[in-house]
C-alpha cells in the first residue's frame, strides 16, 4: 500500500471527528432538546452551519417581546434579499410552560413571521436557564407569571460563536450590530 493512501485512511476517522466538534466557545454547545412551533425537536448543534440571531423573549410579554420581534423583523428589512436568505433567526422561550409550540406556531402567523428562517422555540426549565447564562440574558418570574428578563439580540457565526450583541430595541436597527450582521453573511459567502 502506498504511503498516501495508507496515511489518508488513517487520518480519515481523525478528520471527520474534527470536523464535527464544535468551537468551545460555541453556543451551539449548550445542553438541551428544544421544540420549535412546528412541533420538530432539535439540538442547538443542529443549527450549525448559519449565521444566527438568537434571544429569549415569552410569547404572553405584553411590552418588549413584540419589541424583540420587531427589532429582528427590523434588521431582517434592512438586508438583502440575498443576505436574507443566509440569516436564521431563533426565538427561544423563557417559559416552556405556557409556550406551547401551538402558542408559539400561532404567534408566528400572528406576526407574519418567515418560518423558514425563524424559529419560535420551546426547551425545559434547566435548558433555558443554561442557555440564557451563555447568552448573558438574565430573567425571573414574578407572581403575576410575567418575567422580567434582558431584551437583546445576539449574533451567532455559523459555528454558533457570539459575534456581537445589542440591546437596542425598536424597528430601526443597531448600526454597529447591523453591520455585524453585515458582515457575518458577507464572511460567509466567501
């Protein structure tokens, strides 16, 4: 046997496992079975390969979550549509046990979402706390069942690395996290 062919095959097992490990500062890492408002399970490690814009909202928040919504559908907006079709957006539920994925599939059609790129999602207790310390987004739940928590998005690369973050909500997007966006997709379509 020759030597290339010798070294390629025991390289071969090496290389696939490498290229399936995740970055260790990758988000995508985070623990959990989650349940998107079309009732599909995934893993976070599933959404590897897309750049992402990830926050944490609850589908029954009377103020900033629609004002979450509308900062992503903001930046959405402001690209093109080719960038568009490159940017996935996940919604996670800070409360699995009201957001039912049938709440959550209804609150997509209510806000005229493209659930082919946004993700409305559902995950137990323990999972959204992990994620929310990941993301930095910090919550409780008051005796009203309301939550206070951090309304931010965060920009994720396609290896599920946080590029950038804002707090700035409202229709008109975060320059500096809009040209993040920017050029993440561009990096991406290199």
């Amino acid at each position: 046997m020759k030597w290339p062919t010798l070294l390629s095959l025991l390289l071969a097992p090496a290389l696939a496992f490498a290229a399936t490990q995740l970055a260790p500062d990758s988000v995508w890492q985070s623990p959990g079975q989650y349940t998107a408002q079309n009732q599909q399970a995934f893993r976070l490690a599933d959404r590897r390969g897309s750049a992402q814009i990830v926050g944490m909202f609850y589908s029954a928040c009377p103020y900033m979550c629609p004002l979450i919504i509308d900062t992503g559908l903001g930046i959405d907006h402001a690209l093109t549509p080719a960038e568009r079709t490159r940017l996935r957006v996940l919604l996670v539920s800070i409360d699995p046990g009201r957001d039912t994925p049938a709440v959550l599939s209804a609150l997509a059609k209510k806000r005229r979402l493209d659930t082919t790129r946004w993700t409305l999602a559902r995950t137990d207790e323990d999972s959204v706390r992990k994620l929310a310390a990941v993301l930095g987004v910090r919550y409780r739940r008051l005796a009203s069942g309301d939550y206070n928590h951090t309304s931010a998005l965060i920009l994720l690369d396609a290896e599920g690395r946080i590029v950038a973050r804002t707090e700035h909500m409202g229709a008109t997007p975060d320059p500096a996290f809009l040209a993040a966006v920017h050029r993440t997709l561009a990096a991406r379509s290199k």
